[in-house]
C-alpha cells in the first residue's frame, strides 16, 4: 500500500503499516492503565467474594452449633422431670435396698448422659449465690452460712454451655 507524506509517495511494507496503525489508533498509556483498571477491578471482585463466601461459611457454622446447643438444651429440658422423681425416690426412706439400688444406678446412668451431651449441674450447699444462675425462693439469717452463700437448693440447676436450662432453685443465707 502506498501512504502520500507531503505529497510524495512512499512505499511502506505490511508489517510497518501495522505496526503504524497500531501506534496511532492506540496510545500505549491508556492502555495499560486500561487493563491494569480492569484486572484490579476483577481482583478487588474475586476477593470480595471470597471474603464473602468465608463470612457465609462461618455464619454457617455457627448457626449449625447453635441449633445443635439449642436442641440438645431442650431434649435435657424434658428429661429433667425423670431426673427429679429419680431424685425423689432416691431421697425416700426404704427398706428395700435393691430397689434404692437400681434407683440410684438409673439415676447415675442419666447424668453420666448429661456429662457426654456436655450438660453442667450445679447448685450445691455451700456454693455463692449468682442471680445469673439460681433463683433464691427463700432467705434465712444464719451466721453459720457466709453472706450470699446457698444454705439449701430445692432444684439443682442445668446448663448446656452458655444456655441456662433450668435456674437452681435456692434458700440463700445473709
């Protein structure tokens, strides 16, 4: 192809006419800048979604542990009743010992279950009284007991984890 520069005619080979064209159709700078704007842009996107997909993921399991803690709390929760008649008959005078035998064997076989869920009695004598975790249904002066300190518990207390099941129930001494 010929190219007129000043009205002459020069003879110019295909491969410098394109290389010609290309440097004149397209500045080297923005173009450049270009697919650096864009490769960022796809970058900054990719890392985004990752981030977001990590939060996802975490969220996740955390909902995933926290439906399991709030069903295990409420299988525990209605097995307590069995803990307490187990309890009950296990505080009533018998004379028959094998029964009071497989009483307390049964009563042992559950809360070896409550340890394996990862459920925590508590609420004995002696122990300080935490309005977090006991309910206080009496108080008695007694000098014999400290200030705050549980004198007598009426329900023991459960918790699985951070959830409370069931508050203790207790006389606390001031």
């Amino acid at each position: 192809m010929a190219k007129k520069k000043k009205d002459e005619e020069v003879k110019v080979t295909p491969a410098e006419e394109t290389v010609e064209e290309i440097a004149e159709e397209t500045p080297e700078t923005p173009v450049v800048n270009e697919w650096e704007e864009k490769y960022n842009a796809e970058r900054d996107a990719h890392l985004r979604l990752a981030a977001e997909y990590d939060n996802f993921r975490k969220r996740n399991t955390k909902e995933k542990e926290l439906l399991y803690t709030l069903g295990k709390a409420e299988a525990v929760e209605k097995l307590l009743p069995v803990y307490d008649n187990l309890e009950r008959a296990l505080n009533q005078p018998t004379a028959d010992e094998a029964y009071k035998k497989g009483v307390e064997l049964t009563l042992t076989e559950l809360v070896k279950i409550f340890g394996t869920l990862g459920v925590e009695i508590y609420g004995a004598p002696g122990d300080l009284f935490d309005p977090n975790l006991h309910n206080a249904v009496m108080h008695i002066d007694d000098e014999a007991f400290g200030e705050n300190t549980i004198a007598q518990v009426f329900q023991k207390g459960f918790k699985v984890g951070e959830k409370i099941v069931r508050f203790a129930m207790v006389q606390v001494a001031n």
